[in-house]
C-alpha cells in the first residue's frame, strides 16, 4: 500500500471513530470555549480588553486545545494498545505519523473556527478584516504546533507522567511558533497593516512548518522502534 | 575515582584560585565599580552553558543514528551541565543588570532564548527522570528538536531591541582585564570537561554493574 | 511475496537494566508446527513473543526468519507474521467489519472488505459484524481479534494467552482454528498459562523460567505433572 493510500487509511479510521463517538471533538471545542471565556472573564475590564490582547489569548488558547486534543488522541491509541499494532503492520512509519497530523490539523481547525470568532468578539478584535491572510497565519501556525506535538505525544504513549511531560516538552519547543502567530496576527490586527513585517513572521512559520516536519519525518522510525515494556 | 581526577582536580582548582586572584587585582570597570566582576564568572557560565547545548544536541543526534551508549551518557551528562551552568548565567546575569541598567530581565534576544534553551536542558531531565522506559530515545529527540529550534527562537525574538552588551566587548579587553577573564575561562572550561567526563564515568560504571549483576544470573 | 520455511530463535538474551528477561534462549519452529512457551508469569514469555515479533530487539543473539534477520528485510518480515495479544488490538469504536477492513488495508490486502467478510464468517460472527467491537463479549472480540491477526494470510502466528477469560466453547473454537492454520503450514507460537488446553495441541513444548529454557519437549503429553516436574523443581 502507498504512502498516500496508508495516510488516507488512517486519517479516515481516525475520522470514522471520531463521528461515532464524538468525544474529542466535543471535548475540545468546549475546552477551547471555556478558555476564551476564561480569559475574557479575567482580562476585560468593564467591556474594555486589553490593548492588542486578542492575538495573544487566541494563540494560548490554539495552544491548550491542541495540547488536549494531542493526548486525548494518543490515549485512544494506547488502549487496546492499537499504535503497537500500527507498528506491528509493515506500514512505512511517515506514514503512520503523517496520517495522525493530518487527523489533528483536521480537529484543531474546527477549534479554530469556533476560537477566531470569540476571540474577535470578546477581545473587540477585527479579525475578519484580512480574512486570507488570517487564514494562511493560522494555519501554518497551527500545522507547526501540531506537527512537533504529535511526534511528542506519540513517543509519550508508553512512558509515565505522560499527561504532564507532553506541556513541558511542547511550550519551549513551540515558541518560535506562538511567537511568530501572535506577532503575526497582532501586526494583522492594527488599523495599518504593515505588510513587510508580516510576510516576515508568515515566511518563519513556513520554514519552521517545513524544518519540523522533515525532522519528524527523519526520527519517527528510530524514536518509535525499539519499545521496552 | 578514575585514575586522571585527582591531577584534573588539582589543575582546576589551581586556575580557579589563580584567577580570584586575578580577578580582586584587577581594577574596577569605570562605570559599572564592583559589580562588573561578576562578569568574570557570568560569561564563561554562559560560554559553557552554549558549548554544553551544542555537546547535548550533537550526542543526541548521533545516539538516534546510531544507539550506542557512549551518546547517551554524553547527551545526558551535557544536559545536565547545561542546566547547571545555564543557571549560574541566569543568575550572575540579572544580578549584574539590576546594578548596572536598573532592571532585572529584559525580553531582548539572549536572554529569551536562553531562558528557553535552559528551559529545554530542564526538560531534558525531567524526561530521563520520570519518563520511565525509552525515555533516553524521547529525551535525544527533544534534544535534537531543541537544537533545530536555536535559529527560529533567535529569529523571533531578534527585533525587539537587544540592551545586552556587543559581543565585540571581549576580544577588545585591555590586559589588566584580560588576563583575569582568559584565566577565569580557562578554569571554567577545565570544569566542564573534568564534570563531563566524571559524570559520563559514573554512568559507565553504572552500565558495568548492571552487567556483572547480569552475569551473576548465568 | 517474502516467506520462510522455519523461525529460529538462536541464543537471544533480553535485558531491562539490571533485569534479565531473557537469557540464551534458543529453539527453532518449522511450518506446520504448534510451539508452547510454557512457565509462570515473569518467565518472560511475552517478551520472547515481542521479540518474535520483531517489536523489540534482542540484547544479544538473534531471531532468523528463513534464512533473513529481522534487521535487513524489517517491513517484509512484518508482513508476515500476525500478533494476537493480551490487549486484542482492536478499535472500541469501529465495527467488526471496520477494524477487519483497516487492518486488512494496512497490509495491502487486496480486496479488504471482502477480505473481512471472509474472515468474520470463518469467526462465526457475520450477523454481529456491524456492531461496534466494544459492544461484544470477550470471546467473541478475541475471534475478532485472532481474525484481524490472520487476516493476511501470515506464515507466523503469534498468541499471547489466548485463552484468558473464554468459555469452553470459545475455547474449543480456538484450538479448532489453530489446528487449521496447522494443517495449511503456519507456524504458531503460543504463550499460554493452559495446560489442559495446551495438551494434546501441541507438537513441541518450551518451558521457560527466570528467561531461561527449563526444558523442550517434543510430542509433549500430561503437559500438568511435566510443568509440575520441570517448573516445580528447585534451582541447581
């Protein structure tokens, strides 16, 4: 079986077993939506947020969520000890883990749709002036975060304290990430866009998406194989 | 204890000695009085701190290419000195800043990404420590992904404006400075590899009593 | 398609640290045989399974799959060996047929949902095989289970205590699909704490305690008092 054909396989299964059940999806979308709240509760002050505020809270919350929905997806995996049997078939390692990113990207941009219009409402944001370019920040901001977190979470599935190692590897490693979406997002968000300044944050989240991934790509096989009970 | 510590131990404390000496003869910086002697131990901290990521990434990317031991013990050994000499830069810095530009922190180039590049060296440990089995493959691929990530982090922060002092102070140093700073790097260096080596040791030792309990099984 | 004739296991050793799991372990298996890795819990039976399966590599010694080694032709071994373990592989969420067809696809089967209905009435469970697995009883997931295991037809056949926690009749439905897979020429290794079962099913017996081979019987029978004899004993 192709590389393409397994990656579909295994994005459709994910996606078959997630319109049954429903519960990441709902789970995070209520997360994502608490944390907004959350946020709005404690930084709004009398119907005025903070300055430039909208950029920051959108991208800790994409932060959170897709920190959930990472160890909620690999959780299902581990029961049934279903990964060891993705290992055990003689599918290409890229594959399997090309197939999970695809599978997270999907759920984190539902979380989006519902986070960018909060975040435009409570935090009096204009996120919808620029809606392409908000697009292209979003989602190779959100390709980079996931595509460092689901070779993580992958890796974690059979180690101890997984829930609590998977923040402390992620946040340092994704940083250049919410870095760049913040700052990116927040020079979209200024009554002049200063254009210059944000195809230089969009060109960094491009080269860390393209880095990150091909590393991840190159040590699936070698972190994955080798497992110890 | 291996045969070479106690002459490596001798030699370094001699540098260490040698260059306190040299460092309360020399005279006070123009400005900056007392404090600036912090310099002395903060900079070579820093330069160890920085030699110990590059030892750590370079372990862990030659560990997954090739899983012998030897790596592992480097990269975990490194990553510990990381920590520790990355913490004394992070300490001996802000100390130094408070006195000479009035603020503690500052959100400037260096500083973030070696807060984060520290961050990482923790999280490093954690992993060995708490991950329980294949945490040497996880912690080498968060080595090696922290590594990959210097550029970007630099990049990124790069356009705030940067209160750290031009690396160009250094090669500039008269002699009356010079001398102490070339002494205390020297010492510093000598305490990096000597810790290095100690600590890659223990691990080897450890290593060859798992194996002679093994052997007691046959 | 990659085949062999013959596993063998050739002096291989498994340590965690300071813990040996296994210790020179050898013995060979040839198509059409039923192997028993016999002993108590601990005796490392499920690793010598994950070693079979190329899950896990040897600390020293090694497995040859014909005349290959796992190292050289991994993805091509792996498509020939199929694993039933202690957690059944199966996805809760998916439906008989579902978790049948996936796997079926990941290992190029060709036509994978006619594939499954196959598999699912050689299982006798072609009415449930629209439910969702979780919905099943134990013996009837551990059918499902065996069958996604055999579904590409493997030359190695894994099973990791197979028998926990199935009735009689699920029971005999299990060594009656093992004989089978006999009399077509796999080999199959099985891990099992059965006896009762275990007799009269197999062609050859390993016993194993600490990781290390107490002894290998061929044509084994009155599997209890030989455990008894070889397990019971007390260490030279």
């Amino acid at each position: 079986m192709s590389v393409l054909q397994t990656i579909w396989l295994i994005v459709r299964k994910d996606l078959t077993i997630e319109t049954r059940s429903g519960e990441i999806a709902f789970t995070t979308l209520f997360f994502a939506i608490s944390c907004i709240l959350a946020f709005a509760f404690a930084l709004v002050r009398e119907g005025k947020p903070p300055e430039d505020g909208g950029a920051g809270v959108l991208w800790i919350a994409i932060m959170f969520s897709g920190n959930l929905a990472l160890g909620r997806t690999f959780e299902r995996e581990r029961q049934s000890e279903t990964l060891r049997a993705l290992l055990l078939a003689p599918t290409s390692r890229p594959a399997i883990y090309l197939g999970k990113l695809l599978g997270l990207m999907a759920l984190l941009t539902a979380a989006e749709l519902l986070l960018v219009p909060l975040v435009a409402y409570f935090f009096q944001a204009p996120m919808f002036r620029h809606p392409v370019w908000l697009t292209v920040i979003v989602v190779t901001g959100t390709l980079g975060f996931a595509s460092v977190g689901t070779l993580f979470a992958a890796m974690l599935v059979r180690a101890r304290s997984r829930d609590m190692l998977l923040p402390v590897l992620l946040y340092p490693l994704t940083f250049p990430v919410i870095m760049a979406g913040v700052r990116g997002t927040t020079a979209l968000l200024q009554p002049e866009v200063d254009y210059a300044l944000l195809r230089f944050w969009v060109q960094l989240l491009i080269s860390f998406d393209a880095v990150f991934i091909t590393l991840a790509l190159w040590t699936f096989e070698p972190l994955m194989t080798d497992e110890q009970r | 204890m291996p045969s070479w510590f106690m002459r490596t131990a001798v030699a370094c404390a001699a540098l260490f000695i040698a260059a306190l000496v040299f460092i309360a003869l020399a005279p006070y910086e123009r400005d900056m009085g007392l404090v600036q002697k912090i310099f002395y131990f903060h900079t070579p901290s820093a330069w160890m701190f920085l030699t110990a990521g590059v030892v750590c990434g370079v372990a862990s990317a030659r560990y997954l290419a090739n899983p012998s031991p030897r790596f592992d013990r480097v990269a975990w050994a490194s990553a510990e000195l990381l920590v520790l000499f990355g913490a004394i830069a992070l300490v001996t810095g802000p100390l130094w800043a408070r006195k000479t530009w009035g603020v503690w922190w500052q959100w400037d180039v260096r500083l973030t990404s070696s807060l984060l590049g520290w961050m990482i060296g923790v999280a490093y440990l954690l992993v060995r420590r708490y991950a329980g089995p294949g945490s040497d493959k996880l912690a080498a691929g968060l080595a090696l992904f922290g590594i990959a990530n210097v550029p970007f982090i630099y990049i990124s922060v790069n356009y705030w404006r940067t209160i750290h002092p031009p690396t160009s102070v250094v090669p500039k140093l008269p002699l009356s400075f010079g001398v102490p700073f070339y002494l205390s790097v020297t010492a510093f260096t000598l305490l990096f590899v000597m810790l290095l080596r100690l600590r890659v040791h223990l691990e080897e030792q450890r290593a060859r009593m798992d194996s002679l309990y093994l052997s007691l099984d046959e | 398609m990659l085949d062999f004739h013959e596993v063998a296991a050739e002096n291989v050793s498994r340590d965690f640290g300071r813990r040996r799991a296994l210790s020179r372990v050898s013995f060979q298996i040839q198509r059409g045989r039923i192997l028993g890795l016999l002993g108590p819990n601990g005796a490392g039976k499920s690793t010598m399974l994950s070693v079979l399966a190329t899950l896990m590599r040897p600390s020293s010694g090694r497995i040859r799959y014909g005349d290959l080694q796992h190292d050289s032709h991994r993805s091509q071994v792996r498509a020939r060996i199929g694993v039933l373990g202690h957690d059944l592989f199966l996805y809760g969420e998916l439906t008989a047929r579902e978790n049948l067809a996936f796997f079926g696809g990941l290992y190029s089967i060709h036509d994978r949902y006619g594939a499954a209905t196959d598999a699912l009435a050689r299982a006798g469970l072609s009415d449930r095989a629209d439910d969702p697995v979780s919905s099943l009883s134990r013996g009837m997931r551990q059918r499902v289970a065996l069958e996604r295991a055999l579904i590409q037809n493997p030359r190695l056949v894994l099973l990791d205590e197979p028998f926990t926690g199935l009735d009689d009749v699920s029971a005999g439905a299990l060594v009656a699909r093992l004989e089978q897979l006999r009399a077509a020429g796999a080999m199959v290794v099985l891990a099992t704490h059965d006896l009762d079962i275990a007799d009269g099913l197999l062609d050859e017996a390993i016993f194993l305690r600490d990781g290390r081979v107490a002894q290998a019987i061929a044509r084994p029978e009155g599997l209890r008092s030989i455990y008894r004899h070889v397990i019971g004993r007390e260490a030279q």
